[in-house]
C-alpha cells in the first residue's frame, strides 16, 4: 500500500528537495492578467506548480486562503490537477483541524475525501481521541501542531510542566511518537523561527517528519532548520515557503521567478544537507 510516508520519501530522493511550496492565494496580489480570470486562483496555482513541480517533495494549500475567497472548488481542482500531472508529488491540506469524535470524523472525511489530500494538518489540543479519526486512515500523513512558527506560540507552548524543564509542546512531540503514531503516520508541526525546540523534539521523536513552515518571509533560518531538524539520512524535512516563492514577482514573470526561488531554497537547502539522494 502507497502512504503519504512512502510518497514523501520517493518525493526526496527523485526530487532532490526538502522545499514544500505553500499555495497560500491572495487575489489581490496576482498579476492583473490572471486575477481577472474566471478561476483566478488555479490558474495561478496552476502556474506556480507547473514551474516548480521538479523541484519541490510537496504542496501544502491553506484552507483559509481559499474558503475566504468561497473558492473551494478551485482548491478541489488544485489538488486534483497535481495528482493527475504530477502523480507522486503529495499534497497537505493545511486546515488545523480539531474536535471531538464525530465532528472530526466529518473533518476528516472533507480533506482525505472531499479534497484527496494525502495528509492533513491538525491540532491536538482536544487530545488523542480528536485525531483518531484522522489516524485512522492509515494511508494518510497526519501532521500535528507541535511547535509552531508564530511569537504567540509562547503563550501555551511553551507551559512549564513540573520540574525539569518540560514543557507542553514537549509533551505532544512525545505523544505523536508514542501513543498517537501506532500506524506510523503521524508528523510534527514544527516552525523554523524556533531552531532550539526544532532541535529537542528531533531528539524526541526520532526519524519522524517535521513539517517546518517560517522560512522566507517569516524569517527562519535555512542552515539552523536544517542542521537541528534533519535526521541522520539527510531528510526528515518539509520545509514549507509560501509568500516567499508565490509572490517572488507581482509581473507575467511570476511563474518563472516563483522557479527560481524554489530552486533558490532547494539549493540553500542542500548545502548543509548531511547526505544526498
């Protein structure tokens, strides 16, 4: 059986990338000749992943940025032109999702049926029996808020718990790697502007992919996500831009400048890569 994990890792090597490229649409910064289409926001993703397709392990939409714009159906066919043009290339919905039982087994029906996405990113905070219906579909990437990249995170991730510095986003790191990965389908969230926790949850779990969102316009750093998050084969990564290569040109040349920043990361990427595909 394919799963998203064996998807990923075919991903790395055939690529030779940890760059994840985040279609995160804003109408208002599309170049003029593609905002006044009838489907503005695929045909700009279409665009962005018709440049970048070589050279990305894989896409992550963002819910929000598409149910703003009630364009739903335009993230439906997103992710249905990568699968059917880019067969092997995975796709995370981005949609945090998170609830009691029966209402996240409707989330989880939306994003692994309604949508195809081969993972799904979720938060924890209601506890294990809110992901299992996620967990469940065992050919499916479940990605777990863990640490993530914004200055709030603080606020509660960060919770000292007892004595010996433990703190809360240590707790669900242990958690997915344990308890919660027994299908051996969880991932962590994991943001980039916080390269020390990167370092200690990779301690904690392992070989475990790390989704790892904040390079580029959020300003995390590319050698210090790399050197503390990678494992020991040299992956381990997905390291999400979003803005960074999406917007990387507001002209025609949108599509090819959206390359080259791909390319750009890619190759930051790989310098301080321990081994190579």
């Amino acid at each position: 059986m394919s799963t998203f994990l064996t998807q990923l890792a075919a991903c790395w090597a055939r690529s030779d990338s940890l760059v994840c490229v985040g279609l995160d649409p804003e109408i208002e910064r599309f170049p003029r000749h593609i905002a006044g289409h009838a489907s503005p926001i695929f045909q700009f993703n279409k665009a962005i992943i018709d440049a970048t397709a070589d050279l990305v392990c894989a896409y992550k939409p963002q819910f929000a940025h598409y149910a703003a714009y009630e364009a739903e159906d335009q993230l439906e066919r997103t992710i249905e032109y990568i699968h059917r043009t880019y067969p092997g290339v995975p796709v995370i919905l981005d949609s945090k999702r998170g609830d009691i039982g029966n209402t996240a087994e409707r989330y989880a029906i939306e994003a692994f049926e309604r949508y195809g996405a081969d993972a799904v990113t979720v938060n924890p905070y209601l506890g294990g029996d809110s992901l299992e219906p996620f967990l469940r579909r065992e050919d499916r990437g479940v990605v777990v808020l863990c640490r993530t990249s914004n200055p709030g995170a603080r606020d509660l991730q960060d919770l000292a718990l007892g004595e010996g510095g433990r703190r809360l986003y240590h707790v669900v790191a242990e958690l997915a790697a344990t308890r919660w990965n027994a299908r051996g389908n969880c991932l962590l969230v994991v943001g980039a502007t916080y390269p020390q926790e990167l370092s200690e949850i990779r301690r904690i779990v392992g070989e475990m992919p790390l989704l790892v969102p904040g390079v580029g316009a959020q300003g995390g750093d590319v050698a210090q996500v790399v050197r503390n998050g990678q494992t020991a084969a040299g992956t381990g990564l997905i390291v999400s831009s979003s803005r960074g290569i999406l917007y990387a040109s507001a002209g025609e040349d949108f599509a090819s400048a959206a390359r080259a920043a791909a390319l750009s990361l890619r190759d930051q990427i790989n310098v301080h890569r321990l081994l190579r595909a």
